[in-house]
C-alpha cells in the first residue's frame, strides 16, 4: 500500500497500551506499514485513504508463541481414545517421527503452509514454529528450513523426546552436538521438554547453556504432565518463556513473578488430554505475566485457534475477556520477547484483526464461530 490509511467507524479497538487496552469511538492511521497515529475518531488526522469497519471491533492479530507445524501424519485415533479414558502418553511423538522422517520436503512445507494459512484466517499473523518431528541432525535441519520459510521465530527442539535406537547420554551429546551445529544457522530459539520422560532438569540445562553458547535464546517446555522442576530451572536461567505451566507449586508461581518469565498457558493441550485448566487468576494474582498460545501439534492438541483457546481461558481459566485477548496479542509479543507486535500503538507493526462483531468479548461470547472476517498484516489486508 502506497501513502497513509485512516482506519475509522471502528466498534471497539483493543490496542493493547498498559494503560488504556480498549477503546471506544478511536481511529488510528496506517503509515509505511505501521501504526502512525491513535486516538478519538473526531480528531482524527487527514489521510490519502480511508477504510470503514462499520461498526466492527478491531484487535491486535494474535502472537502465536507456541506451535509444531512441521510434521506429516494422523493421531486423530489417539484423540479419540484419550476422549474414551486413555491417558495422553508423549511417547506418541515417535508416531509423528516416523511418519515426518518418510515425507518430503515438500509434502512438509505444504502442510505447514495449509496450517498458516489457516492460523491466518483466525487472526494470527506472527507465530513461531518449532522443529521436533525430525530428530535427526538432517532432520531437525530440514524441519528448521522449512519453518523458517513461514517465520523469523523459529525454534529448535531437537530435545522433544529421545528417539528410538540412541542411549540418553548418547543422544544428549548428539543435540548439543552436530544436530545444534546443523539447527543454528535456521533457528533463533532453543528449548527443550522437560518432563518425566522425556529431558530432566539437569539435562535441560546442559542442552540451553550449549545453545545459549551458540546465540540461541531458551524457551522451556514444563510442568506439563506433572510438578517438576522445569519451571524453577526456567526462572533460574531468566529465560523469556516458559510454556504449558499446568502443574505448578506455589514455589513455582513466585518464581515466575520474581523472574518475569512468562509463562504460556496452552488450554487447548488441557482441552485435548483432558489434564486440569490451570488457574490463570492465581497466576496473574500473583504478578506473573501470562500468554496464551495454540501448541497447535498433531498430538497433545491439533488446534490452530486462538479464538478458541481464549474461550477456554474466560470460561475455564478465570481470566476476564480483555485478559485473554491481551495474552494472546501483547503476552504472545512478550514470550516472544518483541515489542513491534501484538498492540496497536504507535509505531508498532499495522497487524490486525476485524472481528464480525462490535467487541472482543465476544470471542469468549460465541465460542466456535469464526469471527475474524480480516486479517491484515503491516496494513495489507491478507
Ligand atoms: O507441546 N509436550 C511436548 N510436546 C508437544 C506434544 C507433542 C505430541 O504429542 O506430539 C506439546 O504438548
Ligand atoms: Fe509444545
């Protein structure tokens, strides 16, 4: 888009600032992509062109923090059994290995874009993807390239589980080793799963000082399944995020208010392995800054929706309508560690969503209906 865009007859506009999250009868302008101006629509400044929302409400696109696109194959079975008493079981990731490591790269990068695109039509316009699938130094590479076709924010977790056929300790060296090496060059994140079962803490730690090493930020899988002691090593690290959070002391709370890691809370895993809702009150009581992200993968939770995990978070979660909205906008742009996104504030990033409705409450309000009618990204609608 050439020249500046007056966005005017807005419903309600969440900007997200700290101050004011909400607005009512606000404009704000678009210039070169970005947010140039926001306040009341009668003063408004003049523009070269206008657009009118007619009366719809207009929310920061959402930050997806959290998700594991790059996979191939179905666990829909495993689903289904969950939902007749079967518990989740994340040795099921290795279902997802085999079938990953048998698809081409472009059968994966389809994939991965059919799910953008739907994450994009439910209002997200930044994610981050994680590798996982691969668990080979080849790939874990691939899975980064491919991801990193879709978003700058990619993550490398080669430590998702051990694969078959490899010790711990053998496989431990592998990733702090060549499979690191080999993820560097396509990844900005690291993080590991931290869980019984998967990585310990000591383990956990090893493998985020050797990315650290390399100029990969840590991101920590824990407290998913159990208590443990992810979260305190997370806090420990003064890492940006923390993501699942569903079993958590009150050691753990007050760690994650001292250290200001965020913590990312995942309702559609709890939705989808019917693990508790956590208690997001206790946790934003508590002075701990919270997003809300998907953890869209084919396993613990196969949904792209943020709308939907907002829902669970008002009616389950104990967060009001403007908390949820915030955490899955301007929580998502914290645990992500980025400002330019996430809030429509000046100078930051012209990605929004338009709800068909006159305000974000009803997200929470009409659960399951597709309300986002826009997406727009750096002022072009999508
Ligand atoms: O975030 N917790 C570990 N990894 C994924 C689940 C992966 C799977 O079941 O395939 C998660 O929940
Ligand atoms: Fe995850």
């Amino acid at each position: 888009m050439t020249g500046s865009l007056l966005v005017t007859g807005i419903g309600e506009l969440v900007t997200g600032d700290a101050e004011q999250p909400v607005l009512t009868q606000a404009a704000f302008v678009v210039d070169d992509g970005a947010v140039a101006w926001v306040g009341a629509a009668a003063e408004a400044p003049a523009a070269d062109a206008a657009y009118d929302m007619g009366g719809r409400a207009v929310i920061p696109g959402f930050v997806d923090s959290h998700s594991h696109l790059v996979f191939a194959g179905d666990r829909s079975a495993e689903f289904a059994a969950r939902m007749a008493g079967e518990s989740y079981a994340a040795g099921g990731i290795r279902t997802t290995v085999r079938a990953t490591r048998s698809a081409s790269d472009e059968e994966l990068t389809a994939h991965v874009r059919r799910l953008v695109d739907e994450m994009q039509r439910q209002g997200t316009t930044t994610l981050e993807i994680k590798s996982g699938y691969g668990l080979s130094v080849a790939d874990e590479a691939r899975s980064l390239a491919i991801a990193r076709q879709f978003t700058d924010e990619t993550t490398f977790l080669g430590a998702h589980v051990v694969p078959e056929g490899i010790t711990p300790e053998e496989y431990v060296a592998l990733v702090t080793g060549p499979m690191l090496e080999a993820a560097r060059p396509h990844a900005r994140w690291i993080d590991v799963f931290c869980e019984k079962g998967a990585f310990d803490a000591d383990q956990a730690r090893a493998i985020l000082t050797a990315g650290a090493a390399v100029g990969l930020r840590g991101r920590l899988h824990a407290n998913q399944l159990n208590y443990g002691s992810g979260v305190q090593l997370a806090c420990e690290l003064g890492l940006v995020a923390v993501d699942h959070c569903t079993y958590l002391s009150d050691a753990d709370v007050d760690a994650l208010a001292q250290s200001g890691t965020v913590a990312t809370l995942l309702p559609g895993v709890e939705f989808s392995t019917r693990h508790p809702y956590i208690d997001a009150r206790r946790l934003i009581d508590a002075g701990v800054r919270v997003a809300l992200a998907s953890d869209c993968n084919p396993g613990s939770c196969f949904t792209s929706s943020l709308p939907f995990c907002i829902a669970i978070a008002v009616r389950d979660m104990g967060m009001t309508p403007t908390e949820a909205v915030l955490a899955a906008t301007a929580g998502g742009a914290a645990a992500l560690d980025r400002t330019d996104v996430g809030r429509l504030t000046v100078g930051a990033r012209a990605d929004f969503a338009v709800l068909d409705a006159p305000s974000h409450v009803h997200l929470a309000y009409r659960p399951g209906v597709p309300l986002v009618a826009e997406t727009w990204r750096g002022g072009v609608r999508a």
